[in-house]
C-alpha cells in the first residue's frame, strides 16, 4: 500500500471529516485521479521529438502514455487534422497515489527558485492544475541523456464540491502552496 494512501485513511481522512463537519466518511474529500499531459508542438516537424516524450512520460509515471491527435487542421501551425501531437496518461489508484507522492517530496523541491506553488490554480470545483517546465526534475529521467525539454501538465481532481474543500484535503496531502506576503 503507498505511503500516502495509508496516511490518508488513517491520519487526514478524520482530520478533514472534523474540520469540514462532515459525518459520513464518504462525504470526506478524496483524490480521484491524476492527468499528466505533455502537448509536444514541435512533433510536427519533427517526430522523433514525441517518441523521446512518450518514453520520458512512461518513465515518469510508470504507466504507457496515449498519443493524442489534433482535432482541427491550423494553416498557421502547418497543422493537419489526426497529426499527432502530444500524450497524455491518467493515473488511478495506487500509482497516483505513488506519483503524487513523488512530485511533492521530490520533484517539486528540486525545481529551481522554488518557493511553493500557485494556490488559486483551482477550477471552481476542487481540482488542481499545476505546470511543470521541463522533465528533467524528476530523479527517473537522466539529464545528460535528454535532447528536448519538454513541460507538462499536471491536473489533480477531487471529489471536493468547492475550491475551500480541495485546498484543505492538498494542503492536508502536503502540498507546498506559496504563503501570502502578509502573513
């Protein structure tokens, strides 16, 4: 079982069910999954670049990545409809869990001027998207080894109905959100 899904059961689950006045645990916020998704523009000149990107993302969380392809053709991006694009993988149950452990104790300390991440990057909803310039702060991928930099995307969703409650259940989790200059 992951670390972080046993603290969860055991220490942040009752936690949160006291702070919100929640009753049913089943009313408790949760994670319900986690969208990595690297968008790979230049893959249209070249493809080699999306290859070495779906193999960083396999790397990186563990799982085969999805192609994905473009919806609409764009004259100005030399872009055809079906081109491929960029990958994508959803991560559930134990291996978020695993991933979500691993970008908040090391990656996101490694990223360079670090100071906490953005904390209104909420949808209105409970769930959280946070980006990620390069590839290279996760310890899986060799840094002399990569040719391209490639960002991703990172999106958390929750079962929180509001932006109060998934804030509470990832500030519980331990995710480091920027402190405001006022306090």
């Amino acid at each position: 079982m992951p670390r972080m899904l046993d603290r969860y059961r055991s220490e942040i689950a009752p936690q949160l069910s006291k702070e919100l006045g929640r009753t049913n645990p089943h009313a408790v916020p949760k994670l319900v999954k986690v969208v990595v998704n690297m968008g790979v523009g230049k893959a249209v000149q070249d493809p080699k670049i999306l290859e070495e990107c779906v193999e960083h993302l396999s790397m990186i969380t563990g799982q085969k990545p999805v192609i994905t392809r473009s919806r609409k053709s764009i004259s100005q991006f030399k872009l055809r409809e079906g081109m491929q694009i960029g990958a994508c993988v959803t991560l559930r149950g134990h291996r978020m869990y695993e991933f979500l452990d691993r970008l908040i104790n090391l990656v996101l300390p490694r990223v360079r001027d670090f100071r906490g991440i953005n904390p209104k990057a909420f949808d209105g909803r409970g769930n959280y998207s946070l980006g990620l310039t390069d590839q290279v702060v996760f310890p899986e991928i060799q840094a002399d080894k990569v040719k391209h930099l490639q960002g991703m995307n990172i999106a958390v969703v929750t079962t929180a109905t509001n932006d109060e409650e998934g804030r509470a259940l990832l500030t519980a989790i331990g995710m480091p959100f920027k402190r405001d200059a006022k306090a």
